[in-house]
C-alpha cells in the first residue's frame, strides 16, 4: 500500500487483492487530526440496531400468551408462590396468567364504577400448609368512564 499527500488527502494505492476492493483501486481519504471520529458504513448498523432492538424488548415485555418460566406450572389451581405474587392495583387479566386461571365469578356490579370479585381453587400443597380451599380477589376499576379492573382485595379462605 502507497500513500500520498496532497492538499489535506490522503490518497492510498492498495496492490493487492483486498475485500471490497480490487487491485491497484485508488481510495481518496481525508487526513485525522486528533478527536476525530472514524466508524466505517459497516459499524452503523450495529450501532443504531442493538439499542433499538434493546429498548424494543424493554418496553414490549413478555408476549401475551407466552407463559414464562414461572407461570403455566399448576394450572386450574393456585399456589402459594402465584398467591404471593398478586398485589393491589394488578390487573385482572395479568391475575389469570400468573393463576393460570380465570376462576369462577363470585359477583359482578357495573355501574358507574365497575367491581367484581373472583374465587379460585387453591393447589393441594398450599391448601394443606393453610388449611383452606379457595382464593378471592375482590376488583374495582375507580373510574366512571370504564378502564381496566385492579385488584383491591386479596384473601385465602
């Protein structure tokens, strides 16, 4: 490789067989002074998906449907450990995922703020460590013009 400077260019003769470059290929390039930045086409990419790509799976989270590792192990009943997962203001679609069941309904009041409350079937283990059969979580939404339901009441019985 050749190099000749000209007027603040560089000019490089490459005399071999290169990638991307075939032989005897003449490349203009521009002096570096120092705190120059120099990052190639190819580095880009990499440099813009990866974040991207990063702060997509952050705020997506889990897909619906996909159970992760800790849900889909007992389902139809409620363990101890799903039981101490739940907590106020929890969503009642993300109660039946990490149950693994929507249970059955105790009752159901829509009006203006909607409430409900849910009974749930307790796994064997848990049942025996507290002598009791059944779960209720108790929901309300707080809000006239509808919205999601959360849970505002827990208890095993």
């Amino acid at each position: 490789m050749k190099r000749r400077d000209r007027g603040g260019m560089t000019y490089v003769r490459y005399q071999g067989v290169h990638p991307g470059i075939g032989p005897l290929e003449v490349r203009r390039t521009r002096h570096l002074r120092a705190g120059d930045r120099v990052a190639s086409r190819a580095m880009w990419i990499p440099r813009l998906v990866v974040p991207v790509a990063v702060a997509v799976v952050a705020v997506a989270g889990p897909w619906p449907g996909i159970a992760g590792p800790a849900d889909a192990d007992t389902p139809g009943c409620v363990s101890g450990a799903e039981y101490g997962k739940i907590h106020n203001g929890m969503a009642r679609g993300k109660v039946h995922r990490i149950f693994d069941t929507k249970g059955t309904s105790l009752f159901e009041n829509s009006g203006a703020v909607h409430n409900s409350a849910r009974e749930y079937r307790m796994c064997a283990g848990f049942a025996a460590a507290t002598g009791d059969t059944k779960v209720q979580v108790q929901y309300n939404n707080y809000a006239a013009d509808g919205g999601p339901q959360l849970v505002v009441f827990k208890q095993h019985y």
